[in-house]
C-alpha cells in the first residue's frame, strides 16, 4: 500500500453526487478487498425483504426506473477522490475510482410488480467495487418508493377494489426534498390522481399532475370570505374550487359557496362549464360535515358540485366515513399519512451477498445464517417465478437457481418457506409461469425499455384487480401468499446452514 499524500479537502454544502450516497463502511470493505487483489471478483447480491408494511398481505416493488439510472450515470468526480484520501482510502484504490464505470448486471421485478417477502426484488451480479458500492442507494430508492407505492395502493383503494380520487398533499411533511418528489412520483404510481407538487410534475411530466386551489390564508387576506371567493372565481372562471371553513363550514362558507354559484350562473347563463366544481373541507367532523354540505347542495340544485375532503385522512379514516357514515367524497388529499406511510414508515428491505463467481464460471454460494433461522438468507445465484391456477391468478412464488426452468403444465416438488407450514413438500402444476426478474441491465448497458408512468400505473392496477387472491388483499388478517423454493434450493439451503452454523434450519 503507497503513502497517499493527503490534500485539504473544503467541505461544499451545494455539492451532490448520488454515487458518495453510501454508508462509509462500503468503502473501508472495499478499499481492503482491492488492496487484496480482489477488483475484479464478481458478486452476487439479493435486495429482499422479510415482511410486508403494516403485516398485510402484499406490497409493491418500485424505485427500477430511478436505480438504473443511477447505475448508467455511476462515476466519481475529483472532489470525491480528494475527500476519500482524507478518510484513509488507499492511492491505488482512489485512482481506480477515478475513472470507474459500472458495468455490472441488474436482473430485477419490473417496476409496479407485486411483491412478497423473502423473494429478491433485485439481483446485481457485479465487480466487487460495484457490487459493494451501491448497497446505500439501492436500498434507500428501492426501499422509499416500494413503501409509498404499497401505501398509496391502500389509500387510494386499489387494495379492496373500491377506486378513490385521491390527491398526494404531502409534500410539506415528507422527509426532505427528494422525498417529496420521489414519494409524488410513488403515489401517481399506486392510484392517486395528482399531487400538490409543482416539481414533481416539473420531473416526471404530466402524469405526475400538479394540483391545488386556495388555501385559508387567501380567504383571510379579502375583507370578506365572498370577496375571496368572488376574486378566485373571476380569475379561474373554468375551475372554481372553494375553501368552506376558513371561518365556519355552515354559517359562512356554505352560504357564500351558494351565493357564488349563484353568481356565476347570471353571469355566465349560456356556459355550464362557468360554474363552482367543488368545496374541500379541512375540519371538523368530516362526515357529518359531508352529509350536511350535500343535503343543502343537492337542495338548492347544485348537485354538480364535488365535495373534496382533507385533515390528516389515511385509509381506515375514509373506509371507516364510507362504509359506516355513507359519507363518500368525490375526492381525497391525503399528505402527511401518505407521504410518511405513518403507520408502518420502514420498507426493511435487505441486501444480501448470496454468491461469488469462481474462475470457472460457477458460482459458490454465500448465506448469513444468524442465530435466528428467519434472519437466515436464501443462498445462490436465484431466480424468482410466479405460478398462476386457472383463474389466473397468482397461486404462489417460486424461488428456484437461476438455471432452473419451470414450466407451464409440468408438475414440481416444492419446499414451502413457511416453517410451520402443515405440508411442507407438495407438488404443483402450474397452469401460467411468469419469469419474475427480468434483465434491467446488462453488462452496464441498459437492456429494458423502461415503460412510461401510465404503462406503470396500469400495471398496478391489473395485477390487484385480476391477478392476485382477494384473501391477500383484506385489510385485516390477509392471507399469506404462498413462497416456496425449489428442491434443489432448499437442500443448499439446508446443506450451507448446517456447515456454517452447526445446525438446522
């Protein structure tokens, strides 16, 4: 190891490059394997996790799109360089970043896949500066956007096949800039119809659409609530959405809606499209603020006005309006429950070395065994299948090696993951195979064309409506979607676990 001649480096709160978004014990692991000639072993890790948000029964794989970016535009600049000589990096290490380019391979579920826990979302087979490096980002994008994704699923009612208009308020609760617009990004993707945020839509383009009317301190800056109504109206003839409780929902707001209403019909009698859309409230009590408002609308002959409702709404909160209250609102915003998914906020998704590639092209088999058999990792170079009945719909995974083959029609003997399962060993036939993980990138060139939001959203969408049991969808007590691995996995599985821990699993 040469003397590294250590330069200042002058700390620059403006710089960013996603690459140096890594924990910093990536980097001590892989500066001592380089210096042990190590560079250019091949790695195979497994991104997974072992539970669903919330203990339902599914999530939601996302972040593909943002991660192969990431990983075609991977570089180290000179400031890098500079700050990692500081921090005890050696020379040689240091140049070889210099010009380093990832060129490993992505095999992963395409973005907006259902997912289920123990099954790899994500397979990176790479150099091991590359394999090791990325650990950090992938985790941290795979993890957020799955999170966000799931939970906007079950706000915006796709989990229970009841579709709700929801709007993404979150943006001023959510944890920092990036999570405001990537979680923008992952709600679009799980159901919802827009979102408050300006930039994401400014980032992903119009799918991701930006919307929003008045807040209450518009209202308060006018000398009267229905000069702010009237003020708004004449500036957005064609999109009048109102504010009702600024001061009182009924003793002002709703007068003054109807007064405006009123308004815009004499002034506009030849253009129905001139008239109020909706009325949000943001307080009170919501359903019985809903009953009353459209009672009174419907009363004076509004009833094409929408009423919208926001304040601290996830999903039991509007299941619970809907289906106990009769109180169904035409639209939702939901912020901080969504953008925070605050009641299950960690997506603890895992990245596992599970093989190293050997010079004769085989791969020898990596596992943590732990001293807890469920913290115990599936080891190999794996694939994922997905096994259909004749509904169509998804009985089962399979975790098989990435040379197995399963087949339509064909019968296989299958160990259940499960470790009280009653029958561990069955044999299915699989009526539909789908090959989960996919090719993202290979060889670091990009070898899928990544689908546009709507394609993604779509996808979602179809997989929960048509393709998966409805007992995995229930809110309470799901079903456990069945995860099984091949023979051949499960006895390498067995056989590694009892050399490297003494035991059984």
């Amino acid at each position: 190891m040469s003397t590294v001649n250590v330069e200042p480096y002058i700390p620059d709160e403006d710089y960013d490059n996603p690459a140096m978004v890594t924990d910093f014990y990536e980097f001590t692991m892989a500066n001592s394997l380089f210096l042990h000639g190590f560079k250019d072993k091949i790695l195979v890790f497994d991104m997974f996790f072992r539970k669903n948000p919330d203990n339902l029964g599914y999530s939601i794989s996302c972040g593909q799109d943002k991660l192969v970016k990431f990983l075609l535009n991977y570089h180290f600049t000179d400031r890098d360089i500079t700050w990692l000589r500081t921090k005890g990096m050696s020379e040689e290490f240091c140049e070889y970043l210099r010009t380093y380019k990832w060129k490993g391979d992505v095999y992963a579920l395409k973005e907006g896949t259902v997912a289920y826990p123990q099954v790899p979302m994500v397979r990176v087979e790479c150099d091991m500066v590359g394999a090791i490096l990325i650990e950090t980002y992938l985790l941290q994008t795979m993890n957020f956007h799955s999170l966000i994704t799931t939970k906007a699923t079950r706000v915006t009612g796709l989990a229970t096949h009841s579709h709700r208009n929801v709007m993404e308020f979150g943006t001023r609760r959510a944890q920092g800039e990036s999570a405001g617009n990537d979680g923008a990004y992952a709600a679009i993707l799980g159901g919802c119809v827009g979102t408050a945020n300006c930039l994401a839509e400014m980032k992903f383009g119009e799918d991701v659409k930006a919307v929003g009317t008045i807040a209450h301190s518009f209202i308060e800056f006018f000398p009267t609530e229905f000069a702010a109504f009237k003020a708004y109206a004449e500036t957005y003839p064609h999109n009048v959405s109102l504010l009702l409780d600024t001061y009182s929902i009924f003793d002002s707001g709703l007068p003054n809606l109807i007064k405006l209403d009123d308004w815009l019909i004499e002034k506009y009698p030849d253009d129905p499209d001139m008239r109020v859309k909706s009325a949000r409230i943001d307080s009170g009590d919501l359903a019985r603020g809903y009953k009353k408002l459209r009672k009174a609308l419907d009363a004076a002959g509004k009833s094409y006005i929408k009423l919208v409702a926001s304040n601290s709404l996830d999903e039991k909160k509007m299941a619970d309006m809907e289906l106990y209250e009769g109180a169904k609102f035409d639209s939702y915003g939901v912020g901080e429950k969504l953008i925070t998914a605050a009641s299950d906020p960690v997506f603890g998704g895992v990245y596992k070395l599970v093989a190293v590639k050997e010079e004769d092209g085989t791969y020898t088999p990596k596992m943590k065994c732990s001293d807890s058999a469920s913290k115990a990792i599936i080891p190999g170079k794996l694939m994922a299948w997905r096994v259909y009945d004749e509904e169509d719909k998804a009985q089962c995974d399979i975790i098989s090696t990435y040379d197995e083959v399963i087949e339509a029609g064909k019968s296989i003997e299958v160990r259940n993951l499960d470790p009280d399962a009653f029958d561990p060993v069955r044999k299915i036939t699989p009526v539909r195979v789908e090959k989960l993980l996919v090719p993202h990138i290979i060889d670091g060139k990009l070898a899928i064309e990544l689908p546009d939001i709507k394609t993604k959203k779509a996808y979602i969408k179809d997989q929960l409506e048509n393709h998966i049991w409805e007992s995995e969808l229930r809110p309470e007590m799901p079903h456990v979607h069945y995860v099984d691995l091949t023979m051949k996995v499960a006895k390498m599985r067995e056989d590694l676990y009892a050399k490297l821990h003494g035991g059984k699993i």
